[in-house]
C-alpha cells in the first residue's frame, strides 16, 4: 500500500458562500476522475452539510440512522468489525442494499495517535473487469446473497445479486466483501475457518478474496485522514480497508450517501 498525505492527494477545503459553486465543481469532478477527495477545514454541521449536499442526499444506515460512530467499543476485540481496533479487509459499503450507497463519507474527529487507522482505498471495479473473459462472465452473472445486516442485527433484508451488476445507466454496481467470501460473513472472529462448502462461491470465490486481497495490497492508498476533514469515495466503485489501531480515542462518523 502507499502512503500519502492529504496534500499530496489533492485535498480540498470546505467552501464557503462565496466560492461554493467552483468548489463544489472541484471536489465533484476529483471523485470521478480518481473516485475519492479529501476534504479539510470541515469543523461544524454546516461546513459538513455543504461537503456532503454536493454528491447527493444521506442514506439511513443498518439501524435506520443517518450517522453512525466509528470507534471501539467493549466486546469487539476478537472481531474484524467496525467498532474494533482490528484490521478491516478491503470491502465495500452496504452490499446488501439494492442499491448500495453510491458515497461513502467518513468525518474524523479524532485520530489515533500512534499510528494505525488508516482508511484504505483502490478501484477494485477496475480490476476485476480486467480479468479474463470466463472469470468476468462469472463476476457479472453467478449471484451471490449478499446480507443486509451487520453484527448489530439490524438492516435490510439484503438482495441476491452478482459482484458487477448493471446501475441502469450503462455502468456497474460493484458489490465485494473479503470476509464474506472467505468466511462467510461480514464481521467474522479473527480465529475464525470456514469449509469451502459453506462459503458463498465456494473455493472460486475464496481465491477471487485472496486474489483480489493481493491487488489491493499492491494498489491501495492508506489515508489518514486529518480530524475536521472528510474523506469521501465512490463506494460502487473503490472498496476500501482499515488497518489496526492502538489509540482507543480515535473517533470518525460515518455517512452513506444516495447520487443526486
């Protein structure tokens, strides 16, 4: 993976009254050409409304709200899950939503000290439509059942469909999770093992996971995005990790947002 820093990506500050509409252009146009932007100096509601109200409107989320707060709590230490300290493998948001959010935003309000937490990105859509013809007739037409609830037990009742799927206007939905294909959900426990036969598309998509894994390992930025910036990507688009963090205080809110 490559580090890099805000700058370096191309960060954007919130704007203001007067330079909204070049701003917006700015920031709009960055996450199509490259799927993601970071976006600094966003420290109240108003500056985050105006970051978010430029690609579409926010989503309800797995337990119907509108935020969801990223930082560890009690009882997750042995589970990739969200509200652990532990690494989280390349994925992508919602993948039980029909359709899944368009954007991803995560808000950092605090981030670890001492290294860790970074956020994740590669265009793994990419990738896998440049596979070999069998393997993408596979990706665009096997179906996989992709769950609609997290660990909380809340959400959708989830959809039944292929990891690339037609968006209605002549693009693709990607839909990907390594932990489900390897096993078999989506916040599984770090000892955890599977037989193939009970995983979603069996050894196929146990060495697609590990493949893809690879790639991603190979491609992905790890952001560490500032506190009072936002990091917005295309989440039908790029899927996206975390790596483990130590410092407990580390604190971002989370936004699934609909295109406009």
């Amino acid at each position: 993976m490559s580090d890099q820093s805000a700058a370096e990506i191309g960060a954007q500050r919130a704007g203001s009254a007067t330079n909204a509409d070049a701003w917006r252009n700015s920031a709009v146009d960055q996450v199509r050409q490259i799927g993601f932007v970071v976006i600094n100096g966003v420290e109240n509601q108003e500056a985050l409304g105006r970051t978010l109200e430029s690609f579409g409107r926010m989503m309800p989320q797995y337990d119907g709200n509108l935020t969801y707060e990223v930082r560890a709590e009690p009882g997750f230490d042995d589970r990739a899950y969200s509200k652990s300290q532990n690494e989280i493998r390349a994925h992508t948001e919602a993948p039980g939503w029909q359709p899944p959010p368009k954007y991803l935003a995560l808000w950092c309000h605090v981030q670890a000290r001492g290294g860790g937490g970074e956020t994740c990105l590669a265009d793994v859509k990419s990738y896998l439509r440049g596979l070999d013809r069998a393997t993408v007739k596979r990706l665009r037409s096997w179906d996989i059942a992709w769950g609609g609830a997290n660990m909380s037990g809340r959400g959708s009742a989830g959809v039944v469909a292929p990891m690339l799927a037609p968006d209605g206007s002549g693009d693709e939905v990607l839909r990907f999770s390594y932990n489900l294909l390897t096993s078999g959900e989506y916040d599984p426990p770090l000892d955890g093992a599977v037989p193939e036969e009970r995983l979603p598309w069996g050894r196929f998509g146990l060495d697609l996971a590990h493949q893809v894994h690879a790639h991603f390992n190979d491609t992905a930025l790890k952001i560490r995005i500032p506190e009072n910036a936002v990091l917005l990507w295309d989440n039908q688009r790029l899927a996206h990790a975390r790596t483990l963090y130590v410092d407990p205080r580390r604190h971002l809110t989370r936004y699934w947002i609909a295109e406009a």
